[in-house]
C-alpha cells in the first residue's frame, strides 16, 4: 500500500521489539483466556453453574488486576526486557504447576497468580511506544500491539475446547506454557530497551494525573467500554453453542474469526487516528458504533436468527476491541515516557477490575433474563462512555 509518511523514522530495533511484545502478551492472554474456553465443560460435563464457571474464568484476571501497576512501575524504573521476559518465565511456571491441579479451588488460585505474573506484558507495552515510535505513528503502532489480545483470545478459542474435550484442563495448560517458556527466552534475548531521558529530566516530569483530569476520563471511558468486550468474549461461544444451537467446533472457530477481524480492526483504528490527528475523536465514534452493534446483535439472538447472530457477533466483537488501542495510547501520550507504565497499569487494572465482574454479573444475568436481553442491558455501558470521552487529546 503506498503511503505518504515523511516524518521522523522508526529505528529498525524498535519493530523487532513490537513484535516480540505482542508476540509476548498474546502468550499471556492465552493462559488468561484458557478457563473462559473450558467453560462449556465445566458447566456441562461437571454440572457448574454458569456464574460459578464465569468465577474462574475470572480469576487470571483477578490476579492481574493486583500487579499491573507494580509491574508498571517497575518497568518505568528498569525497562520492558526484564519486565517482560521475568514476568513470562513465572507465568510459565504457574502454567505448568495447574496441570496437575485437582478442584476448582485449587485451579482458581494457581490461574490467579498466573494472571498476576502476565501482567507484566500489559503493564510494560507503554515504553516501548512512547520511547521508540514518534507521534505520528504511535496510533499503527500500538494497534499493533494491542492485536496481541485478541491474537491470543483466537488461539485460545480455537485450541482449548478440542483440547479439553481429549484432556481435560491439563491439556490446555500445558500448551500454554511450553509457548510462555519459549517466549521467555525470546524475549530476553531480544527485546532492547528504548532511550531513556536524562536523569535530571526524569526528576522535573510532574505527576501527570493532578494536571487536569484527561486521564482519569479515559480511565472510566475504558473501564465501561470493556464491557461489552469481554462480555463477548466470555460467554459468546456459550451463546453460540447452548442458546443459538451451534456445534462447538464451528462456534469455536466463529469466535476465533471474530477475534482475527478484531484484530485487523484495532490496526485500522490506530492508523485512522494517526490520519485524523486526534485518538479521542476516533474513540468517541467507536462508542457510538458500539452501542448500535450490540442492539443489532441482541436483536438477532432474541428472534432466534442463528447464522445472522453469528455474523453480526464478528461485528460486534471487532468494535468491541477497537477502543483499546485508541485508548491506551491517549493514556501512553499523555503520561509520557516517565509516567506511561503507571498510568498504563492504573488504565489496565480499571479495565481488569471491570472485567473480573463480567463473568460472574453477566453470568447471573444471562440466567435471569436470557442471552439476548442481557446484551441489550449490556449497550448501555457504551451509552454511558460516549459524555466522558474528552474533546481534545493531550500530550505529556
């Protein structure tokens, strides 16, 4: 595709260690999303309840949500690499340590603490955009790192329900933690850590959060719009499989398609962004996409369409994920290169905290009124992001 960029080149290290990066956290986002894929057995071979079963999907995020800014800050202080390698190295460990796990509590603990060792991967991806990448591309270049997310969302959805169904859960956990281990080492030995700024510069950068109250905005707008994200990528195989009919094969790979698109969309948004110049401008308008997709797809599943509830799913989860990379990189932008891995694992742990209630709440919900009135309800949570979106992006 030709292109008219003409500004500050990207040095050739940093595309290197963008791809180990998300390379990096789709290996931690497929240990995080494992549990939410064995679901369907859990509920149906072990008789769990769906609110019970959405707990321990719920539990690596749980763990996340308690280390996000430790890891943050942490690599504020010392760099991604050792971040980043250290952190994948323990949740490979922790993987490899629930193989064997027998009952719900026990696997519970030991996904939570591996979700607390992940977090190092989506703690530490501020650096390394906000040190190597100009302005002008940190949109592309953080859709590019957020498509580490769904990357490891559609690994997951596609291998661990085929995996479980012939193992059982140790099937999946071992998987995931061969890829952390390998990942571990790659990362050590390739991942560079970007310029840092002089150390008399570092001590003069004020705190980022008592300038105005833009971060803080985007915070809440992320922690609504995650709602629905992770509603769908929680219960959507279930919806697919037990309230719509279909085989849990071709759900799994719908789901993985969905994540694929998702994927491609979040890229698409960084780089509009980049284009228009503005990160909130783009993120407003996928607010209001999203509500409108999520009443199409609640529609759907209310009449009953099956085939049209799958395709408008794909739809609907592609918005759902785009807010990310906007978001993340307002929150980068704006704090800066000293303050971007706090402020990135204070915008993660809102989001993670607000996703720890998706399963078991959206759970309940579904059991009290119906999969298709839920993701109605669950439209209101865009609604309410669209009067919080700043007008205009800052710069730290």
């Amino acid at each position: 595709m030709p292109t008219t960029y003409t500004g500050t080149p990207v040095p050739r290290g940093a595309w290197r260690v963008l791809a180990l990066g998300i390379a990096a956290q789709a290996a931690g986002t497929l240990l995080v999303s494992t549990p939410v894929y064995l679901i369907p057995l859990l509920h149906v071979r072990d008789g769990l309840s769906l609110a019970r079963a959405g707990t321990l999907a719920a539990a690596p995020t749980l763990g996340m949500v308690l280390t996000l800014v430790a890891w943050g800050a942490l690599a504020d202080r010392r760099g991604e690499r050792w971040v980043i390698a250290g952190g994948l190295a323990l949740t490979a460990a922790l993987a490899a340590a629930a193989v064997p796990a027998h009952g719900l509590v026990a696997l519970g603990v030991l996904l939570g603490l591996g979700g607390a060792a992940a977090a190092s991967t989506n703690a530490a991806s501020g650096r390394v955009v906000v040190g190597w990448f100009p302005r002008e591309r940190r949109g592309l270049a953080m859709g590019l790192r957020q498509v580490s997310q769904p990357l490891g969302v559609a690994v997951a959805a596609v291998l661990v329900p085929p995996l479980a169904a012939r193992h059982g859960t140790a099937g999946p956990l071992l998987v995931a933690a061969v890829v952390l281990a390998v990942l571990a080492v790659a990362c050590a030995v390739g991942i560079r850590n970007p310029p840092r700024p002089p150390a008399a510069a570092a001590q003069d950068v004020p705190n980022p959060y008592r300038r105005d109250g833009f971060l803080w905005r985007v915070h809440a707008v992320s922690v609504l719009l995650v709602v629905p994200q992770f509603t769908l990528s929680t219960f959507g195989l279930v919806w697919l499989t037990l309230g719509l009919g279909w085989g849990a094969a071709a759900a799994g790979l719908l789901v993985g398609l969905a994540q694929f698109v998702g994927a491609l969309g979040r890229i698409g948004v960084g780089v509009l962004s980049d284009r228009v110049g503005s990160r909130v401008r783009v993120l407003r308008w996928v607010a209001v996409s999203g509500v409108a997709v999520l009443l199409a797809l609640a529609a759907t599943g209310l009449v009953g369409w099956a085939v049209p509830a799958g395709v408008v799913l794909v739809v609907a989860t592609t918005v759902s994920v785009a807010d990310n990379g906007l978001a993340f990189t307002s929150v980068a932008e704006a704090a800066g290169p000293r303050w971007s891995g706090r402020a990135l694992g204070v915008q993660n742990t809102g989001q993670f905290v607000a996703a720890s209630a998706v399963g078991p709440g959206i759970g309940a919900l579904v059991t009290a009124v119906g999969f298709g009135w839920a993701i109605a309800l669950v439209a209101l949570a865009p609604l309410a992001a669209l009067p919080l979106v700043p007008r205009r992006d800052a710069h730290g």
